[in-house]
C-alpha cells in the first residue's frame, strides 16, 4: 500500500471506532432516568 | 387492545436501531461506491454529508417519532398530522408504511437467499466448484424453476420460511422480538464481520495472479484521489450513500422512537445508532469485500466486477480457497452477518404498519403481524417468479429509492420551517444525556432542506451517466436512470406494449448470425466491423424473420408469435406499488373518520 493510502485508513478507521465507541460508551454509563421511564427492564 | 408496545432496555433500543440501519448496503453498497467515487478521497464528502445531513436528519426523525408517541401515534401518518393544521400531512406520512412494505416485499428475498447460502455454506455445497459454477449456481437459484437440491421451489421455500420468521418474530413484539434479535443479531454480526475483515487484511499476496493481492485491493480502495472532489457526481454518490445506509426517509426510526417517553434521551441514542453504522460500514464492510476478492481474482476483475451480484456469486469461491472446512465456517460467517444485517432491518420495517394498526384499529399484535406477513407475501412473490423481468428493480427504484427522497425532504420541510424549529429543538434536547451543538439548530433549517432538494432535483434530471460537469458546461442529456427516464421508460426503444405479435430489436446492425438448435432460435446482431452488439434467443415455437446478413434497425422484428414484452412486468410492478399507496390512504382516511367520531383529531 501507499503510505497515503495506509494513512488515510489508519486515520478514518481509527477515527470511526474511536467515535462509535466513545458514544457507546456514554450510552452503556448514562444515569438512568426516574422511573417510569421508556424501558420495561430497567 | 390499546397499543401498549415498549422497549426493554436502552442497549436494546440502540442496537435496534442501529441494526434497522446496518443492512447489506453496508458490505456491499459502500465499498463499491467508494472504489468509484475517489478511493479515500470518497470519505471526505461521505463524512461531510454524514455531519450535514445524516446526523441532522436522525436528530429530525428521532424527534419526529418521540413528539408523535406522546399522542400515542406511532406511525408516520397521523405524528405528521400532528405537527401540523393541514391535514394533508397525514397522506404524506403514507411514504412512511408504504415504503417499509414495498421494500420488505423484495428485501426479505434477498434476506432468503443468505438463509440459503448459509444452508448451503453448512452442507459443504459449493466446496469443490469452479467460479463460473458458484456463479451458475446463483443464476440456478433464482430461476424458479431450476432447484439447486432437489427441493422443488427452492427459492419460493426460502422466502416463505423467512418470512414467517419475520412474522413470527414481529408478532412477539418490540422488546419480546424485535429486541431479542438485535441483541444476538448485532453482536455476532459485528463478531463475524471483524474476522472476515482481519482475514481480509493479514491475506497479502496469495500469488494466484501477478496483481492478486489483498493490499492492493486496500490500496485501490484508500488511496485519495483528491482530484474527484471537484466532481459533482462524487459529491452525489456520498450523499446517496449516506442517505440510504441509515435508512433515513423509511418511518421506522420515526415508529422505533415513538415508544421513547419525553423524559427520556433522543440525541445521544440518534448519536451512537449513527456511529455504530458507520463503524459497521467504514471499517468492517470495508475491510472484506475488495480485498479478499482483488486477493483471489486481480484488481482488473474486481474494476470490471464490483457489484451486488459479489457477495452471492463470487465470495463461496474464495472461501473455497481456505479449504472445505474453514471455507464452510467462513460461508456460515459471511452469510450469517448478512442474513442478520438483512433481518435487524426486515423487522423494522414490520413495525410503522403494526403500530399503524395497533394505533388506529385497535389489532392485536399477532394480527397486525400476520397482516403485514400477508402483504409483503403479496407484493413480494411476484418479485421471486418474475425476478429476472425486472419486478425486483422496479420495486427497489420506486419504494426503496425514490419515495425514501421525496419522504425525507418533506418532513424536514415539516419539520424545521412549518412545526418550527423552535419547538423542533426543545423536542431534541429534551432529556438529551448529551450536548446539542447549537450549530445543528441552522443546519436543520438551511442546509439539510437544501441537501434534500438538491437531491431531490439530482433524482428527478440526472444527466446521462451522472456527469454532471458536461450536463453544466456542454450538452444536457437526461439519464435513463432518472426518475424522468425511469417513468417514461426512455431506455426501452423497442418492443413498447405490453403484448406483441412480434419481437422487434432493440438495436440496429448486421444480423452476424441467425441459426437454430432444438429449443431455440438465435439471432446476433453486430456493427460493421464485426463485434456482437446484442444476443437474442427465443423459443423455437416462435418464427424467425431474419437471415445471417440482414441489416436490422431498432424496431425491426426479428420474431413473430405471441409476446409478453418487459415493459408489462414493469407497469405491472409499478401498478401494484401504486395500489398499495392507495390502499393505505384508504385505511389513513377511514382512520381519520374513525378519529373525527371519536373526536381525536389533533390539533
């Protein structure tokens, strides 16, 4: 591979998970809201 | 029986929606797309439509659907005809049912057919063939009336089967079903999908052919051509792209969210579905599709065949390469995350007509299930015996393509300049576990609208080939592929009723060679110089009317008998997708008697 090439796939792919993770993240550590919420098992 | 569907767990909400977005477009769509449109340059415009236009229109959808659940609407006809006073609303949130069945109609075929390939991965069926046969084989599979196992109407069966499962799975509901399936279905896809893509990627050089190699399938894919940025029909195919990938302008995320309560966080769920899209199609979809096959087959082959028709006709025979077992185990894998991409997807289509019908008519469950069963069973068998008629395409183009468009741009019309973005953007940030950057605020009233009608007009006068600099700086031609050329069908020159007494051709030339054998006559016309232009074959029953030699042109006829032309598979496709829409304005406007009686009418 081109070193362009390698670059840009490292960048956007790194970019990417780190991004999804990090909004993955907040979800699975967000404070539950009061009940009754919309959630029938929490 | 009062609509009283709810989500189970937060996880489960997002894993849904997310799976409702991740569908096969992801492994398939995207890779082709980028290999096309400028390699990594590709993903400068496909993020800046995702920030521009896919987040502000999830956020939009999201909001949508959670303001309309308040009213306990969950479908997109009457959370519409809440937003505003014009009750004409309520028949543009049509788009919102209506799309989902026509899509479901040819979406769970294809859903079968990776059902089918993962039972055929198990029994070790393609172990041992060449290429052209792993592709005959998918020819056989969807030719009704071939069987690839002896099982006579193999394909119907496939279909049949999956579409109970669907059925079955929607009639235990949203946390009892649907929400199940996406909390084994996501996780093993993103499982399956990073072991393809680590295979995809450790291949290297396989030395099969000089430029077999997985690397340079990477290469072909990232490296940035930041020259195509000036092109308009890159800038086109990414927002394309990200309009279809997230299943914006469908109903179903605005049905999905509508079970959200108000207190409850939108923005950051819109957020992490978008992402873990976009995760599943940047890194894994494109990690595994292009390079194992440019590692088996040569980047020439892969330029020249870079298409859908890969994932079922190409990729057993480069499993095959890693032996009966692990080509098998990975078959299972390949086929399993497409079947689940398939079905997280199918399933959410199912629910804007249950809760329409849950909502309106009071059905239980299992009935507005079973109902939904029965129409995707009668608008999707014709797309399984008259596939190779076109019926499937047609039904892609006009329910899965140009009604998603023309849906997505009215209700952000709707929503940001006529509910009022105000009142839009309290609904967003209401309860939101995250920070809305103000900024999204004048996206989604200027720019997003803009984006959507410029697609809009970009759908309805495509120029020829999608070049849009020549249509700008030299001569416009309308594309066949547009919606213009799609409804006046300017690519059929040829053979224009629905039933002739002859068989005209299609094109003009020298007759090269006409001869028949014992099923069927042949007629090959090609230019002067000699090069075959176009094939025709027809049954012997028919007469033949022309020699070697002749000089033929279009709408010369070549056969004489009795014909039925293409043209009426795809009127025929294109009247049941219109009675369809009628039909469920017809139960929107008993809905909305039914609402006037009881004196529900919003606003």
């Amino acid at each position: 591979m081109t070193t362009a090439a390698l670059i840009t796939m490292i960048t956007v792919q790194a970019l990417v998970t780190i991004i999804s993770g990090y909004f993955f993240w907040k979800i699975l550590t967000a404070k539950p809201k009061p009940e009754p919420d919309s959630y029938s098992e929490e | 029986m009062a609509n009283r569907e709810q989500w189970g767990t937060r996880i489960g909400l997002v894993l849904a929606m997310a799976g409702n977005a991740v569908g096969l477009g992801n492994f398939l769509r995207f890779p082709v797309q980028a290999v096309q449109n400028g390699g990594g340059a590709f993903i400068i415009p496909y993020l800046v439509c995702f920030l521009l236009m896919g987040i502000p229109l999830l956020w939009i959808e999201w909001s949508i659907g959670r303001f309309g659940g308040r009213s306990n609407n969950h479908s997109t006809p009457f959370i519409m005809d809440s937003m505003d006073k014009r009750h004409f609303w309520k028949y543009v949130g049509v788009f919102g049912i209506f799309t989902n069945i026509g899509v479901a109609a040819y979406y769970c075929y294809i859903e079968s057919w990776t059902m089918s390939y993962v039972f055929h991965s198990i029994i070790q069926t393609f172990t041992g063939m060449s290429q052209d046969e792993v592709a005959s084989f998918f020819v056989k599979y969807v030719d009704v009336g071939q069987s690839t196992t002896g099982i006579p109407f193999e394909s119907v069966l496939f279909y049949l089967i999956c579409l109970g499962l669907n059925t079955y799975i929607l009639s235990r509901g949203l946390s009892g079903g649907v929400e199940k399936v996406a909390k084994i279905g996501m996780p093993l896809l993103i499982l399956f999908g990073i072991l393809l893509a680590v295979r995809g990627i450790t291949l290297g050089n396989t030395g099969l052919c000089a430029d077999c190699d997985s690397h340079i399938g990477m290469n072909f894919l990232w490296e940035p051509q930041f020259d195509k940025l000036l092109d308009l029909k890159v800038w086109f195919a990414a927002a394309g792209q990200i309009f279809f990938t997230l299943s914006l302008g469908m109903g179903t995320i605005q049905c999905y969210a509508s079970y959200v309560r108000s207190k409850d966080d939108i923005a950051l769920n819109a957020m992490t579905a978008g992402w873990m899209n976009g995760f599943v199609e940047i890194v894994l979809g494109a990690s595994i599709v292009i390079p194992i096959s440019v590692g088996y087959l040569g980047l020439d082959w892969v330029k020249e065949n870079a298409g859908f028709s890969m994932a079922f006709q190409t990729m057993p025979y480069l499993f095959n390469q890693w032996g009966a077992f692990l080509g098998s185990f990975a078959g299972v894998m390949w086929f399993g995350l497409l079947f689940f991409a398939g079905i997280t997807s199918s399933l959410a289509m199912g629910t804007p007509w249950m809760g329409f019908m849950q909502d309106e008519f009071r059905w239980s469950r299992p009935k507005a299930a079973f109902t939904f069963g029965l129409l995707v069973l009668i608008m999707g068998l014709p797309t399984v015996f008259f596939f190779q008629e076109g019926f499937f395409d047609e039904y892609d183009y006009w329910a899965g393509t140009a009604s998603l468009v023309i849906f997505a741009t009215f209700e952000t019309i709707l929503f940001s300049w006529i509910f009022g973005i105000e009142r839009g953007w309290k609904e967003l940030i209401q309860g939101a576990d995250m920070k809305v950057p103000v900024i999204f605020k004048y996206i989604m009233v200027f720019i997003t609208p803009l984006f959507l009608i410029i697609i809009l007009l970009g759908t309805l006068i495509t120029p020829k080939n999608g070049d849009w600099q020549k249509a700008f700086t030299e001569k416009y031609e309308l594309d066949h592929g547009s919606l213009i050329g799609k409804l006046t069908h300017s690519n059929i020159v040829a053979n224009r009723s629905w039933f002739s007494n002859r068989f005209e051709s299609e094109v003009s030339g020298i007759v090269i060679n006409a001869y028949s054998d014992q099923k069927n006559h042949y007629v090959i016309i090609g230019d002067e110089t000699g090069r075959v232009v176009k094939t025709y074959a027809q049954p012997i029953t028919k007469e033949m009317v022309v020699n070697t030699g002749d000089k033929v042109e279009i709408s010369t006829p070549l056969f004489r008998g009795r014909f039925v032309n293409p043209i009426f598979y795809l009127d025929l496709s294109r009247i049941m997708l219109l009675s369809l829409f009628i039909f469920i304005c017809v139960l929107v406007y008993k809905a909305y008697k039914k609402r006037q009686k009881i004196n529900r009418i919003p606003l």
